[in-house]
C-alpha cells in the first residue's frame, strides 16, 4: 500500500514510517519539519502529496498541553483546520482510508466507581483541592473516596483542554468525512506513548520525556501531585504496529471506529520517574505537591477492542520499554 503519513517526521510518525518499510509498503512522508511546503493546511500541497496514495495515515499535529488557552488559534489552525483541508483533498481524490492519531485526552477524568453509586464522572478538579493537596476527584454525588477504573471507547468524550478539544474535533471531522464519501475512518486513541526520538521537554511533551530530560542533566525528575496519579504508557513501536494493523483490516466504510491504543498495564507517573531514574542510575525522583491546571488525575484504557477486533498485541513492557528509553536518544526541539 502507498500510504501518506501526515507528521511523519515527528515521533510516532519516524518510527511509523519505519514498520510501514518492514511490512512491506510503501510510506511518503508529508510534514513540515522535513519540508516547509509540506504544511496538512494547504490544500495544493496535500493535492499534490495524494497522487497515487492508497491510504492516509494522519500524524500531524500540535500536541501537548501548550500555554493554557493562549496559542489555542494555532491548535485549533494545525489539528482541525489542518484535517478539514486534508479530508477535503482526500474527498477529491478519492482516497478512500484513513487512520488517524487519536487520544485518550478526549476521555477527561478517566472512569471511576463509587461503592455507593457505582460508575461516576467526577468534573475537572477544584483549584481549592488541589491548593490543599487533595488530588483524588470525590464522588459527585455524596464525596466519598473512588475506585480508579478502565475507560472504554464508549465512554462519553469530556476534553478538558484546548488540545484535548482539538483532538475531538479531529474525529468529528473525519466520522463527518466517512459518512459523506463511504470512506473508512480509524481512530486510534494513543494512551502516554514514549520511545526512543522522543522530543526533549517543551511545554508541548509528554511526563516521560520531562523525566527523561532532567536525568540527561544529572536532576532528579520532579513528579507533580503526590505521584499516584494512574497513566497507561504504550511504546511507540507498538503505536506504530497499532497503526500498520488498522491500515491492513478490513475496512468499515461509511464509519470512524475509534480504539483506545494503551498497553493494557497502567502504572503511576511516580512509578515510571523510579523506573527511569533507576535504568539511568540517577537521582531519586522528587514529589513536589505541584499541579497543572487542566490535568486529569487518573486515565487508563481498556484497549481490548483493538487487541480483540485488529489482532494487536503490545510486544514491549513497561520495564524493558523504560530501560531502552533511559538511554535512547531524544530529538532536540
Ligand atoms: N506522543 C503522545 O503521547 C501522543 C498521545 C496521544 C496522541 N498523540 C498524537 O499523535 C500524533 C503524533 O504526535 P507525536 O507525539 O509524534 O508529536 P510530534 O510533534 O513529534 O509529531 C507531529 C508532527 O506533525 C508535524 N506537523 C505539525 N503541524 C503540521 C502541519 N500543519 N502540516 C504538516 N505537518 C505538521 C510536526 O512537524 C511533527 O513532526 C499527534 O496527532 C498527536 O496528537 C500523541
Ligand atoms: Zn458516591
């Protein structure tokens, strides 16, 4: 399959290019880090970049938390203006397959049960709690403590960020692009994907390259809240597989199914910070009490879907993933 990987110069979309090769297929890489003129905004070059290609995989994006609500324009540019022009050129052209990067940003505060009211959702945390320390969202209805539980791709979308608003949006679009043209649409919900070529710490990476950053400079990695807080860490060779699989099933048409794409083994931020400062030999991690605004506190997928539906499975654990990304090199800026 010629397959056109939209970002497929950035990280998961290098290494996605990488397991396209070894399958067998053929990759064209489109994204504005290798080329200026390859910008997923402009419609020409997309045009251009389409001739011949089978099936798009859709990479490109602005990621990351970002500076709150002050470069949303550019969010909202780069992720949905950005797919809108993309879906469109694919309507002209009449591709037909789309697999796009997905995330489990759009969940918000993950699933949670109360022993008394059973599944609940908890709304974005009070600045007050978090000031005094309580981190763990309350049941909503009599305040008690709750059970931290798998989020299914059923679950009701609650983006809690710019970022997590443009990822929605981006399956909006695409759904919208499926029903009009017949076209098969992918969503793929990547959980904390982290891996070698992982970017270096910005305002716009992911709590495993912040880590990763600090021990590179010798400093212990600071863990904000007390460290408890619940993530799914998926490897990105197993992203990249993830994507090669939805690329290969069988097409749904006229559809966006959507799977969540973690690796089924969820583990605390502090966790992860001991396993990398130990596969690095540095300094303990610090829990420093600190939040971000629009954090969510727990998020873990049920990723059977995929497992079940595309015959995925995760081929690197967390252990022997952290300890290759210890010393895996990072990409600068
Ligand atoms: N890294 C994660 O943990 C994670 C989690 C969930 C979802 N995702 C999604 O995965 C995708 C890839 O993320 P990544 O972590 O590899 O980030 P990245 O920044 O390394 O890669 C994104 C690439 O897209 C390119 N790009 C941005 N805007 C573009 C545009 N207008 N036209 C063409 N190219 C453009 C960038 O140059 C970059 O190389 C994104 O859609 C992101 O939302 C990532
Ligand atoms: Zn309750």
């Amino acid at each position: 399959m010629r397959v056109l990987v939209t970002g497929g110069a950035g990280f998961i979309g290098s290494h996605l290019v990488d397991v396209l090769r070894e399958r067998g297929h053929e990759p064209v890489v489109f994204d504005l880090r290798k080329d200026p003129g390859a910008d997923v905004r402009d419609p020409a070059a997309v045009e251009r970049a389409l001739a011949g290609v089978d099936a798009v995989c859709h990479q490109a994006a602005m990621v990351g938390l970002g500076n709150g609500v002050l470069d949303a324009a550019e969010y909202v540019s780069r992720n949905d203006l950005g797919t809108a022009v993309l879906l469109a050129a694919m309507a002209e052209a009449r591709v037909r397959r789309l697999v796009m990067a997905g995330s489990m940003v759009v969940y918000g505060e993950g699933r949670y049960v109360c022993p008394r009211h059973g599944t609940v959702r908890p709304g974005p945390r009070a600045v007050g709690d978090l000031e005094a320390g309580r981190f763990e969202p309350a049941c909503p209805e009599c305040g008690q403590d709750l059970a931290p539980g798998l989020v299914g791709e059923e679950a009701p979308a609650d983006p809690r960020n710019v970022y997590a608003t443009t990822k929605l949006a981006q399956e909006h679009l695409a759904a919208a692009w499926a029903r009009c043209t017949g076209g098969s649409a992918v969503s793929l919900r990547y959980h904390n994907v982290y891996g070698p070529r992982m970017p270096r710490d910005t305002p716009y990476a992911g709590v495993a390259s912040f880590f990763r950053s600090s021990l590179a400079r010798g400093d212990a990695p600071r863990v904000f809240e007390d460290g408890r807080q619940r993530r799914d860490f998926v490897h990105v060779r197993d992203v990249a597989a993830a994507n090669v699989a939805a690329l290969e099933a069988e097409a749904r048409e006229g559809a966006l199914t959507a799977y969540n794409t973690g690796s089924g083994d969820p583990h605390t931020v502090g966790e992860m910070a001991r396993a990398l400062a130990t596969a690095c030999g540095g300094p303990e991690p610090v829990v420093t009490g600190a939040y971000r605004l629009g954090d969510v506190r727990h998020i873990t997928a049920d990723s059977s879907r995929l497992r079940n539906e595309l015959g995925w499975k995760p081929a690197v654990a967390f252990e022997e993933g952290m300890a290759e990304f210890a010393r895996a090199g990072m990409r600068e800026g």
